[in-house]
C-alpha cells in the first residue's frame, strides 16, 4: 500500500481535541450539513458549489481549501491536518488540527506510515538544527524536489524571521483553545491519505 503525504511546515500548536471537533463541525453546518456529516456528503456538497471549471479537482484538494478558507474568515488563522485519513476529511478521533502560521506546504509519497517518533499522529517540533538538509529530520521526509524546496524555503524563512513570524502566531492564536503539552512553536505536520483513496484522485 503506498500513501499520499501532504505536509505542512508551520508555527502555532494543535487545538485540544473538542476544540478542534467544534471547527469541523461549523464548518459542516456553514456548508448545509449536519454535524459530523460522512466524508461522501462533505465532499459532494462542496463540488455542488464548486465553479465548472474547478469539477476535476480532487476531492481533498477542494475540501482542504474550503475548510481553510472557513477557520481564516473566523479566526485569521492558518491550519493544518495531521495523522492519518481513513476518509479524507478529518476525524478528530485519529487527526489533530493544527492551527498557527503556515510557511509552506508539499506532498510526496510514502510507502509505509511511520511508528514511534516518526508517527504522524502528533506535530513534530522542529528546531533551528532540524532544518539543516543534512538532518535526520529533513532526510527522513524531503524525498522529491518539492518536500526539498518546501523544507529550504522553511530553513531560510527561520533564519530571516523567526522572531516575527512567531509573534504574528502568538497574536493569532491568543484566545483560541490550544493544547497545552507544548509550547507554540514550528513544527512538520503530516496529513496521510491512501494513495487509492477516490479523494486523492482527480475526477
């Protein structure tokens, strides 16, 4: 079985896990559903509204934009899925939401989901070392030219503006629910779909 990694590099902390299964239920509703409404639902609703010339897009691809576009217009804040998908929406009984600034995105391939440290079922924190190209990290991960421009757009971005970028988090996520485990911070977050999945494919 091989997966599709869609990963996201970016600075804030996951909602505690009712915080995040209240988002996802608004955002149900903004679109004529009920809570906790089924992927397949989810997912026609939205190529229903979808412009003709957007009907071939992925399923996943239309739902993430949606669902983004939602939480920005009520908090002004970025977000991003992790853990793995059985349905191609988020399941806030395998998935964390996370929800920050986003300084960049890719996708690639896997041919296994990682366990222990390398599971995606949790941010991985990322330090200023971790950035390196030459870190276990980056290796682990970075396995086309897109992960690779992602990660060094990320690399310099820390470099540049590490200080400003985290006080633009900070300001955006005051007040929101977040978990406490972990300070905000930067972080890789991974959200993992099977490669076969029908949201993956184009239509």
């Amino acid at each position: 079985m091989t997966y599709e990694l869609f990963g996201r590099i970016c600075v804030g902390a996951p909602l505690k896990t009712d915080a995040a299964l209240a988002v996802h239920a608004r955002f149900c509703e903004s679109i004529g559903l009920d809570v906790g409404a089924e992927a397949e639902a989810i997912f026609a609703a939205l190529l229903a509204d979808a412009p003709k010339h957007k009907r071939h897009e992925r399923d996943r691809d239309r739902y993430l934009r949606a669902f983004e576009e939602f939480v920005d217009g009520q908090h002004a804040v970025d977000i991003a899925i992790g853990g793995v998908s059985e349905h191609g929406v988020f399941d806030p009984k395998k998935n964390y939401l996370f929800v920050g600034v986003c300084v960049d995105v890719f996708e690639t391939h896997l041919d296994h989901v990682g366990r222990g440290a390398s599971a995606p079922d949790r941010p991985q924190w990322i330090t200023w070392g971790a950035l390196g190209s030459n870190s276990t990290l980056g290796k682990s991960f970075v396995l086309d030219r897109n992960g690779e421009k992602a990660w060094d757009h990320a690399r310099r971005s820390y470099q540049r503006a590490a200080k400003d970028i985290m006080k633009d988090t900070l300001a955006r996520i005051a007040g929101l629910d977040i978990s406490k485990q972990h300070d905000p911070g930067w972080a890789l977050c991974r959200w993992i779909v099977d490669s076969d999945h029908p949201s993956t494919q184009t239509r």
